[in-house]
C-alpha cells in the first residue's frame, strides 16, 4: 500500500521537523526577574515608630533606592519581565516597598505599591546637537588650515 519512503526524503523531513520544533520552541516566552522586595513575613518584623534606618537594614537588607533628602526613606523595588521573541521586553509585575523614615531616623510607615497603582512615564531622549556633526574630519582639517595666522606666533 505505502511505496517505500527513499533514505534522502526521511532525512529531509526529519530536518524540516527539527527546524520546525525549534522555532516554536524559540518563540516560548522567558521570564527574568530584577530586584528584591522584602517578604510580608520580614515586613512584619519592622515596627513603626520603634525601628530606625539601622535595625531596617538589618531586618531586610539594604534597599535598592534610597530617597533624594536625607530623611525620606527606603525603596524596594522588584519588577519581572517577559521576553518574547524579538518583541520588546514587557513589564509583567513591579512591586515597590516604600519605607518612610522622620527627621530622627525612626520608621513612620510602610507602603507597598503594584504595577496597577503607577503609571507609566515615558523616557525622553535630549541629545545636544553638535555644530561639527555634518563635518568629516578631513573637512574639519582643512577647515582650520584658512584660521591660522602666522603673526600670533611669531608675536610672542
């Protein structure tokens, strides 16, 4: 009933076959994770208005960010991502640990922020534009040749 299959067309279809698997294989999505974000369990240890910014960093490690004043406070961050393919790496989760310090250094509250409850800001890149960037530098070169003056050197 089946005419037998010739050793070249078995050997071509078990290579379209592996080609096939590993592209579907190489679309799967990854997962990476960035950061660190203590656990409930190591935040319930922390007591408000009795920890100071010592017995933080001991509790939980120390944070990832710290506040721009001196008296603002700790920021845990953690976010996880999905890479696809060639598409772009999406945010899938982010989670922020705010630990809010007063001016004696004492914890005054603990907030935990998601994904949900930010939004997202767009990065802008400002480049400064150069006067020189249409010029080759052999342009540049020659260009200086015409600025020269001989009588400043020989003035000093």
């Amino acid at each position: 009933m089946f005419a037998s299959v010739s050793p070249l067309k078995a050997v071509l279809r078990s290579a379209v076959l592996g080609l096939a698997v590993l592209a579907v294989a190489g679309c799967a999505a990854t997962y990476r994770n960035h950061g660190y974000v203590p656990t409930p369990e190591d935040l319930d240890a922390i007591q408000v208005g009795k920890d100071t910014r010592d017995s933080v960093i001991e509790a939980v490690g120390p944070p990832t960010s710290s506040g721009v004043l001196k008296d603002s406070g700790f920021y845990y961050v953690s976010s996880r991502m999905r890479h696809y393919g060639a598409a772009a790496p999406k945010v899938v989760s982010r989670e922020v640990v705010a630990i809010n310090f007063d001016q004696r250094g004492v914890v005054r509250g603990i907030e935990r922020y998601g994904l949900e409850d930010g939004r997202t800001i767009p990065l802008q890149r400002r480049v400064t534009s150069s006067s020189v960037a249409d010029k080759t530098f052999l342009r540049q070169l020659l260009g200086n040749l015409g600025r020269f003056n001989p009588g400043n050197v020989l003035e000093e």
